[in-house]
C-alpha cells in the first residue's frame, strides 16, 4: 500500500492539524503524521557544503525527516499562516532541503498542501508551498485554505485529484528506476 506523510507545520496540534486529519482520514492509503515541532530541526546556516558536496554539517533531525520525505509516496503538507507565510518551524525545515532546489529528489510525486489562518494571506502562502514542492520536483495535486472560522472539514471531491495523481507517480518512478 502507498504511504503519504501529512506533515504537520504548525508549533501545535490545533486547527491546522485538525484538517490536516481530516484530510488523511479520507485517503486510502497508510499514513504517518510528522509533527515538524517534535523534531530537532536547527537553523540553516547557509554554509552551502549540502550543495557543493551533498550533506550538511549539521547534526540534528532534519537528514531523518528529509528521508522520510524521499521514502514516502507522496506528502500532503500544512501550515498555519503566520505573517503573511508559512510558520518559523516549517520554514526553518525548508531552509533545510536547500540542496533539493538543486538536486530534486522527489520527482514525480503528489503532493497535497494545506494552510489555515485567521487573517489573510491563504493564497500567498499556498503559492509559496506550490513553488518550494514544485523546485523539490514534486506535483501539486491540490491546494486547500482555510480561515479558523470554517468548519476544518474536506469534501473527498476536494482531494479527488491526489487520486489519480498518485498512480501516475508510481508509474513514473518506476520508469525512472
């Protein structure tokens, strides 16, 4: 069976996380929940050795969560807004896959992404996890936004397309092996 991971971006497990499971409840596939703020995830520090010689010098957990990424089938991915982006401890794992912008190793697979806020900026922020999925080599299959005053609830309609998504990603990286 495929396996997805809903990765939680938020510092708690509130609202984000409720869809988030929301959404994982209606997919038929097994699933495991990262919680981003679980992790020891240290600050990038812009050295560039994951770029020029393909590891980081830093020892925390990132590396672990960056493999869980590339074993997985596919991701959906959450973060409540925060200033107009995605929270600090999802940025700061972003900042971590700088070489992925480089190197993508994730081509070909779905990803679904997810953001909740109590203001605005719910497109800017979809749009930004669009790019960083896009340059991992990922395929959007989907976004969803919502406002903490909505009902955290998702249509299966609403993730109908990381579905078929998902099929032709196995297909691919099995031609690409």
């Amino acid at each position: 069976m495929k396996k997805v991971l809903v990765i939680n971006g938020s510092a708690r497990k509130g609202r984000t996380f409720e869809l988030l499971k929301n959404i994982a409840e209606k997919l038929p596939y097994d699933v495991e929940y990262i919680h981003l703020k679980e992790y020891d995830i240290k600050d990038c520090l812009g050295c560039e050795v994951c770029i020029k010689k393909d590891f980081c010098v830093i020892k925390d957990q990132a590396e672990e969560l960056m493999e869980k990424l590339k074993s997985a089938d596919g991701i959906v991915l959450g973060t409540p807004v925060y200033i107009e982006n995605v929270s600090g401890v999802l940025k700061k794992f972003l900042d971590r896959t700088c070489r992925w912008y480089h190197r993508p190793p994730l081509l070909g697979k779905p990803a679904l992404l997810v953001a909740t806020t109590a203001g605005s900026s719910l497109k800017k922020v979809l749009q930004y996890l669009e790019d960083v999925v896009t340059t991992w080599g990922m395929i959007p299959t989907g976004k969803i936004g919502k406002r903490v005053s909505e009902k955290r609830v998702v249509s299966k309609k609403q993730i109908k397309k990381i579905y078929k998504c998902y099929g032709k990603a196995t297909k691919k990286i099995y031609k690409i092996n």
